[in-house]
C-alpha cells in the first residue's frame, strides 16, 4: 500500500504543470569564482539553509556557467548553458564520504523533484511554504550533489526570457523586453523562464553526457567545499536516466583513459565507482515487449489495468515497434553510429520509431525560497524544449546504452538496476531482461545467480536482487516508478550496499572479491515472479490550482470566476480539508494567505 500522507505529499510537489507568480529578485550574496583554467567558464554560489537542517551540514547551490563554443557538441553550442546544482554535506563525516549525483529523468525533468520527494534531506509541506526532515536522505551516507539538465530544465537556463502563464490554458508566451508586466490573477502569472528555443538545449544523450563532463571538470576542480579524502564519485540516475546514466558514466570514463593515457593533454580524472539506475529506461528494444504483461496480470499482483481485448492489442503491436526500433538502429549504425543526431534521415526513421511505439511547484517558487538559492529564474519541473530535442533526434530508440552498461562493468564500476514492481513507465519485467543482457567478463556468473530476499530490517523483506560482483538487478516491492518515495527505507539500504560493496541482500557479504572464486553470488529463488494479491489503492484527490489538470470541470469554473476557496494553492472542500487539516486550519484562522508567491 501507498502511505497516504506520503502520496499526498508527492502529488503536491510532483505535479507536472510549470510553475511561476511574479520575476525573482535579481540574486544576491553570490560568490562568483572564475576558472583558473581560462576560456569564460565560472561558478556561482551560496550557502542556503533550506532544506538540511542538521547542526553543521552544510548545503550550496549555485550554476556552473558555460560560455557558447565551451562543449564539443554534434550540434554546436552556440548558446550559454547555466546549470544548476544543489550540493549537500553528506551527515556523518563529509571528508570522509563518498560523492553521488542525482538525476531525474524525463527528458526534461528538473532533478528538484528527486530531492524534494525522493532522497533529499527534506519533504516539501502541504503548505508549499516550509519542509520537514527527511529520515531515510541519502547524505546519510553521501555527499549529494542534485543537478537540473539539460539545459532549459528546472532552475538551468540558456538566456532569460520574462513571459507570462495562463494556468487554464496552459498556454505560455514570451514577452519582448520592452514589453510592461500585465497584472496577474489566480490563473494568470508573470514570470521568468529560459528562452525556450528548442534549439539551445541538448540533443540526445550522448551530447548531455559531453555538456555534464564539462561542468564536473569545472565543478570538482573549482569548487572550494568539495575536498573529500574519498574521492569515489558515482552517478544515480532515474527514468529516461537509463540513457543519460550509462550514457554519461561510458563517457566519462572514455575520457578518464584518454586523461591517463596522454590522448587528453589536460583534464580531472574522475574516480567512477557506482552507477544506480533506477526504473531506469534503457533499451526499447529489450524493455518494451514487457509493457503489455506488466498492464495485464503479468505485474506480480494480478492486476488487471486493461482488459484482455486491449491486451491482446498490445501484445500484437509489439513486432512492429520491434521491426521500427531496428530499423531505427541500423540507419544509425550507418550514418549516425555515434547518435549525435546530426543525420536528419537517421532522426526521422528513429523519431518514427518513437512515436509508433509510445501512441513541488509551490515551494520551489516561493520569493524566499528563491532568493536563498540563488537564482534569477522561476523553476520548471518539466522542459517541454529539452523533451522535444531528445525525441526529435529519436534518441529514445536508439542503442548502445547496454553495451555501455558492459564497458562499465569490465572497467571495475559497479552497476545496480533497480525497479519498482507496481511500475509501468520502465516495467520491472525489462530491468531483469537488461540485465540479462548485459555482456561483460561477469555474463556467465551473473547467469547462474538467483533470487534472494532483500531484508529491508528485521521485519520487512523489501524485494529481491540477483546479484553477481559488481552487477545487481532488484525488484523493489510495492514501489512505483519514484522508488524512494514509495519505499524510502528499502531504497536507502539497496543505495547505500551499493555504494559500500555489500550484498544487496542482507548488507553483511562484501562483493569487493577479485577473482572467480571469491566473486559474491546471490542464492535464492529461481526467478523473481513472487505473486502478491491484487493492489488496489483508494486515495483522495484534491485540486491544486497551480495545476488545475487535478481538479473537477466545477472546481475549475469555480477558480475561473473567482468564488472558489483557496487557501496555500489548494481549492478548500471536503477531500483537502481531511488530507490537510491543519493547512487549511490555519489559513481560516487568518494566518496565511496566498500571496508571496514566486512562480
């Protein structure tokens, strides 16, 4: 089952619509560090104390700018980038801890949603003002550094442009820079947003993975409150991250060598130790015959989301998408092998490919939210430019992700799939058919492991891993496609092992072996298939006026015309006024209203 206040607290954050009221203040108490290596690229920060609040653990955001010409992309960069990060001391010791990056997925969306709802040191309150303490963050254990990419996505901007937002249309329009802010209302906002050109961001996975190199050399050579003694750096990345992850981490290894090898005159080698995808969508190819079983009883609950006419639909389909992907891939190999998007032919085969086969805003925007991070932008959640720009090359079918995920594994990193079982976006029937897949010096152990519990604590068995050396593929129970909002606990435990070379199982066998016979195997079951009773969940909804997709026809003629109650963004009735008593308390008792709000 959900935790319903917990799923009531993502949905508040996690909706999908972006966000803005008013232009943020221009930022201020900025340190601004120029590279000492030259050629215009700078970093600008903050100490903020949102969020973390244990004494001592320190946090910094700021962007790591890039001047146009700075990244070898196949497009061209012509174009600023500005990319935000949002760094927190790890808990216990941070000299001594490890580093790990976390993105979200998409593409295009902001990597706020993984910290304010996921693992970050803190929740995001019903009331879109204030955060609670997060139990189970992960700079319990590591340094965490959070970035919004690509560019155009979440905080990160090319160039600013002041536009405007109508929250019922959803329609938004930039404004020329002479042109006066009109008055807002409810429904229409006045904001600041990146320039939206679907030309200025990134086009595919591979260029993402160029521009994240340029800002890590920047970032971990420049920036002055990173000086770890455990100099491991590893990558955790979510959803449409089974392309950027393996993606970026074979990228930067490549680089890594040719740093060593003297190919690569100048540049910081990064110490790669663990990628962590999870729900990760990595081959289409591989994973997409699993979304019909996973829709139809085939999830491990019996649950029927379609019936067996449209079942049988999707089952028939799945040849032709098969045949597309291919086609998709083999024009690649030929005119675009290294899937820069720069062959219009190859783009518009896999775009089609692509098309065939698929037929916390409130917090984030708060004025002092804003002014402590340090940005002059109003936050996104989703990039609609970024999410263009991978599709149109067709970045999604292509391939090349697995044998990535192969390279990594023969260079000694670690490599752990993780998936939620009640998934549909990345089924966890095609986690364990990529891992499968998988061909490294490991194939032939990984294919003789079996299932084994994960034991969560000493009373919850959390899921099943099967495990060889350095790769791990877990089936999370009861979890969606956001795994450490579902099982926070079980998450954190699967992430920490990870990192630390323990069995994913228990946290008590060390994986660190380095020949055949002392290599860790798992021993368990046969297959993953334990079968559950049916899921049902019964949860209430509420209208969310920054999002106005949750509410009824009547709720949204009501904020239209103006005779709704709104108290914190939340249009106050029966349903919100049982999931938030006390936000809706307070604000009939006159202290709080909904002004102050930056978009």
């Amino acid at each position: 089952m959900f935790p319903s206040a917990r799923s009531t607290a993502i949905a508040l954050l996690a909706l999908a619509a972006p966000s803005l009221a008013q232009v943020p203040s221009e930022p201020a108490g900025l340190k601004v560090l120029e590279s000492r290596f030259g050629d215009g690229v700078k970093i600008t920060y903050k100490e903020n104390k949102l969020c973390e609040t244990t004494p001592d653990v320190k946090s910094y955001s700021g962007y790591v700018y890039l001047p146009p010409g700075t990244a070898d992309l196949g497009q061209g960069q012509d174009y600023p980038i500005n990319t935000f990060f949002w760094f927190f001391e790890a808990r216990d010791d941070p000299a001594n801890a490890p580093l790990t990056i976390w993105l979200n997925g998409g593409p295009g969306s902001s990597s706020m949603y993984g910290l304010l709802e996921e693992n970050g040191p803190c929740y995001a309150n019903p009331d879109s003002n204030s955060t609670r303490p997060a139990e189970w963050s992960w700079n319990r254990a590591s340094n965490m550094l959070y970035l919004d990419q690509p560019v155009q996505v979440g905080f990160s901007y090319d160039t600013l442009a002041n536009v405007t937002r109508n929250l019922a249309t959803g329609q938004v329009t930039v404004l020329n820079d002479t042109t006066p802010l009109p008055e807002q209302n409810t429904t229409f906002l006045t904001g600041t947003y990146p320039s939206r050109n679907p030309n200025t961001t990134f086009f595919g996975s591979v260029n993402g993975a160029v521009a994240a190199w340029e800002f890590a050399q920047a970032w971990f050579q420049e920036f002055p409150h990173i000086v770890p003694n455990d100099t491991r750096i590893s990558l955790a990345a979510q959803s449409y991250g089974g392309r950027y992850g393996p993606a970026m981490m074979a990228f930067w290894e490549e680089q890594n060598q040719k740093i060593e090898n003297g190919t690569l005159k100048e540049g910081y080698v990064m110490h790669l130790d663990t990628l962590l995808l999870i729900s990760g969508c990595i081959d289409r190819y591989i994973q997409f015959p699993y979304y019909p079983q996973q829709a139809y009883k085939g999830n491990g609950y019996g649950f029927e989301a379609v019936n067996e006419t449209i079942y049988n639909g999707m089952v028939a389909a799945v040849p032709e998408c098969l045949e597309r992907i291919q086609n998709c891939r083999d024009a690649a190999a030929v005119s675009d092998p290294e899937n820069l998007g720069i062959d219009a032919g190859v783009n518009r085969i896999c775009e089609g490919a692509e098309t065939f086969c698929r037929n916390n805003i409130g917090y984030l925007n708060r004025e002092w939210v804003q002014a402590e991070l340090g940005v002059p932008l109003n936050w996104t959640g989703s990039s609609p430019q970024s999410s263009t720009a991978y599709r149109s090359i067709g970045d999604y079918p292509r391939d090349g992700w697995v044998e990535d995920l192969g390279f990594l594994l023969d260079n000694g990193i670690k490599v752990s799939l993780v998936y939620g079982d009640l998934d549909f976006a990345c089924p966890w029937g095609g986690g364990d058919a990529v891992a499968k897949a998988i061909n490294w010096t490991g194939s032939a152990g990984y294919a003789s492991a079996q299932y084994a519990e994960i034991q969560t604590n000493d009373s919850y068995v959390g899921g099943l891993v099967r495990q060889y050396g350095n790769l791990s593929y877990i089936r999370t129970y009861q979890a969606g496609h956001a795994i450490p909002a579902y099982q926070p606990e079980t998450a954190f435990k699967i992430f920490t092992r990870a990192l630390f070379n323990l069995d994913i199982a228990t946290g008590t066998e060390s994986t660190a072996g380095t020949d055949e016979e002392s290599t860790y195997i798992s021993t368990g079951r046969p297959d993953p298939n334990v079968q559950f009773e049916a899921y049902t969940s019964e949860r209430l909804t509420f209208c969310y006026t920054w999002d106005l997709g949750s509410c009824t026809e009547d709720q949204v003629d009501a904020v239209l015309d103006g005779s709704a109650e709104i108290c914190q963004y939340l249009v106050v009735d029966a349903n919100s006024t049982q999931l938030f008593p006390e936000v809706i308390a307070e604000c009939r008792g006159g202290n709080a209203s909904i002004s102050g709000i930056h978009y």
